[in-house]
C-alpha cells in the first residue's frame, strides 16, 4: 500500500472528514494484470447466477446502511441530505435493474436463406463480456455514477477498476467494499485513487477493453484521443442545457420545476437548466418569479437538513462561478438574486436577465447555482439560439399546445427534449447521452451493459 494519501474534506467548512491511499502504477498494474488474467482464462469467469446473486445481496446491504451512505454523499460531495437520500435510493435501485435487464441482454436467430450464398446453414448471436473495463467517474454523483459505471461490468461479467473522483473518493469505496462484502471476489473489482499522470497511464493502457468516462469534455477527449487500438468508450460530459418557453406554458406548475432544474446540487449538474428562453412579453415576469424563488433557497453545510443548496466542490470553483458572472453583469446582463459569493465555499443562487451571447454563461456549461433567462421574438429564433453551441444533451419546452411541442421536439438539438418538465430529468433505465462535444456513446444502466459486451455469431452449416 502507498505511504501517500489523498485527504477528503467536506467542501462547505473544508474540515478532513477522511483519506484513501493514494496508489503507484506498480500497483495499479498488477491490478490491470490480474483483471487481463481474468478474463483471459474462461473458466474464471463468473456464472450469471453468481452475479446476480451478488447484485442482490448488494441491494440489500446498501439498503440497511441507506442514512450512512447519504450522509457519506452530502459530507463529501456537498449534495444536501435531501438530495442525497434520492441518490442512494436511485443507486440501489440501479444495482436492482441491473439484475434485470441480464434477463434482456440476449442475441437473434440472423436469417441465412435470404440468397442462394446462405442457403443450409443456420446462425444466431449470443453477448459475451469485453473485457477488463477501467471507469473514471465525476463527483457530483458520488455514489450513483459508481453504480452506473461498476455494476453493469459485475452484471455482464467484466473485471472493473474504478477511480472515483479525488473529491468524494469514500462512496465508491465504500460501494465496492459493500460488493466484497455481497461475495464480489476482489480481483473482480479494484478500487483506486491515483495521480492524474497514473491515472493516464491506466486508461491508455492495451489491456483495457472499455473506458468509461463521466467528467469534463476537455479530459475526456483527450483521454479518448490516447486509448490504444481497440479499446472501446463511452464519454459522458456535460451541456448548456437550454429550455424553451411558449406563451401557453403553466407558469405557476413551470417554476419550481425549472427551481429544481437550476439550482439542484447547486447546478452542478450536466443537464442542468442554464439558458431559458421565454417570449419578449413574458421574459422579465418569469425571470423575476424564478429570481424570488432561488432568494429562498437555503444555502448551507449539505450534512444540515435544512440545506437546500449546498457549496461548490471546491472554493476555486466559487472564484471562477463568480468571475463568469461579474463579466456577464459588466458586459449588461441583469441580476435579480444572487450574484455574490456568500463564502469562499458557497455562492448565492443567481438568475440573470438577458446576458450576451458571447458570455462565458451563455457559451458554457457554468456547473454552478445561475441560471440565465433571454427574451426571444420567435420560438424559431430560440431553437436556432439554443442550437448553435458546440455543446448538445437534453433539453425542454414548456407549453400546453401539442403542434408547438412537436416542433421544438423535432427541432431542438438534444438527445432527449422533455415537455413540461425541466432539463435534468432522469430515470437510470432511459438512454443519457450527449451529443456532439458532450459525450460520445450512451449511457443508462442497460445501455452500458449492452456497450460493455459484444456479439458472437455462430454459423452452423446443416
């Protein structure tokens, strides 16, 4: 074990709240090795019934330790408890459906009649694992990205090392501990917390099959132009979520939603609401509602129950939230709430008016508590707006009239458009993805299983 460590902390009072070892690439390899070995070698590899009784009793464990494993998520990662609670909830039941959904991961009878060429033979297909998978998650998840990113390779039969993100490191320990515990054996699944150098040099490595990715565009392109021949990946990044608002929408029903959508775990989040484009005639009135709104927002320590915003990750985060929106505000952006740091942990949830185009928080994805509000004169001027990043994930509309959307679900640029709900909605059986610059490939607890395994044909000639 590595005499170095890595200190974790609470992000709102910065006070040591745990560490993990740091590991070397001697170790880290030998970990890589033993997974290549494992998989190498069929007759190690785990029967379906042994997965899936593994994943059960995880269920089961995760569910007798839930206020632990929230209060583990808020401590570290500074999602308040509230929401906290909904993420071990999801976890667990991530680890279920992947149960599940080994029932669907099946293959086809392939017609071979179809000419002369095929005629007297028989084929099917049948899934088989990849390989060794290596995942590097985000933080803001802490424990439900692990799942989504661990439990599908244990589900299909592939070893996995994880490396969780150097903030909130304890709750994908603590998951895999509980998967040793459910009888996971553990060359099957390493934990590690590494340099971003080491870390490198795992991903790259031949002997990945699968590389999972959740965090920040810039990395995981980079880390994607570096994988060695072979090696399939799944990205996920981050966007600027856009929503569109109709003059027939319910504004009384539309803003706690776009609230929860904007300021949940302090909009750090991929899909959070960002940029909303209201009619010319209603964009000030919704952008005041949604002002008076995120003013009562609590912001405090996550571990507090009456938190309902909790810190950024770290405080340079705060410095740079806070530098964005100073630029949009002296370059003629309106604030209604917000718009200051109230530690150098925290900053006030922020709703601006009418930013530039060419701001920081109109062009990127902030990952902080703001959101911007833009008039429009038609709603085809806002699709075309809300198209023209280089970033592009899920995306909403609000109205009660059917035609209008239809048109902003077959015109906006995103992965997923929900009506009548805001932009981070998610259910963990539904395909995520981004496209374009924010993400590459599709994520949902089914579709990484079916990503980390692959088709075999037999052809059998009669």
């Amino acid at each position: 074990m590595s005499a170095k460590t890595l200190e974790v902390v609470n992000p709102y009072d910065l006070k040591p709240i745990g560490s993990v070892p740091l590991d070397s690439w001697d170790v880290i390899d030998k970990y890589l090795q033993t997974a290549h070995d494992l998989f190498r070698n069929r007759a190690n590899w785990l029967a379906a019934y042994q997965r899936i009784e593994i994943l059960k009793k995880t269920a089961t464990i995760m569910e007798s330790r839930f206020e632990e494993l929230a209060f583990q998520i808020a401590n570290e990662g500074g999602k308040p408890l509230i929401d906290a609670r909904v993420e071990v909830t999801r976890a667990i039941d991530g680890v279920a459906l992947c149960v599940k959904e080994l029932s669907h991961l099946n293959g086809t009878e392939i017609p071979m009649d179809l000419t002369v060429a095929g005629a007297g033979r028989m084929a099917f297909t049948s899934r088989e694992p990849i390989g060794p998978v290596v995942a590097l998650s985000a933080f803001n998840h802490p424990l439900n990205l692990i799942v989504h990113q661990v439990a599908p390779a244990i589900a299909v039969g592939c070893p996995v090392i994880v490396k969780p993100a150097g903030d909130t490191p304890l709750s994908c320990k603590a998951f895999v501990d509980i998967l040793y515990e459910a009888g996971l054996p553990e060359e099957w699944c390493r934990f590690t917390a590494c340099d971003n150098n080491v870390a490198e040099k795992l991903v790259t490595d031949n002997r990945v099959a699968f590389f999972s990715f959740i965090g920040s565009s810039k990395i995981g392109w980079m880390l994607r132009s570096k994988l060695a021949p072979g090696t399939r990946c799944a990205l996920e990044h981050g966007g600027v979520a856009p929503v569109i608002i109709e003059e027939s929408a319910d504004i009384e029903a539309m803003i706690p939603s776009l609230l929860k959508g904007g300021f949940y775990h302090s909009g750090q989040v991929c899909v959070s609401v960002q940029r909303v484009f209201a009619p010319q005639s209603m964009a000030k009135d919704i952008a005041q509602l949604l002002a008076e709104g995120a003013s009562k927002l609590v912001v405090g320590n996550a571990i507090n129950e009456t938190t309902e915003c909790g810190p950024l990750i770290r405080p340079h985060e705060v410095d740079r939230v806070a530098e964005w929106i100073d630029e949009a505000k002296t370059a003629g952006a309106q604030v209604l709430s917000g718009g200051k740091k109230l530690s150098d942990t925290s900053y006030a949830p922020t709703v601006l008016y009418n930013p530039p185009a060419d701001a920081k928080v109109s062009k990127n994805e902030i990952f902080g508590p703001a959101v911007c509000v833009y008039d429009y004169e038609t709603i085809t001027q806002a699709i075309e707006t809300s198209n023209a990043l280089p970033f592009a994930f899920q995306a909403s509309v609000f109205t009660k009239k059917l035609d209008v959307a239809m048109y902003a679900i077959q015109n906006l640029d995103a992965t997923a458009v929900m009506v009548n709900d805001h932009t981070a909605f998610r259910v963990d059986w539904m395909p995520f993805a981004g496209r374009r610059q924010s993400g590459y490939n599709t994520g949902g607890i089914g579709y990484t299983m079916h990503d980390m395994t692959q088709d075999k044909m037999a052809v059998i000639k009669l």
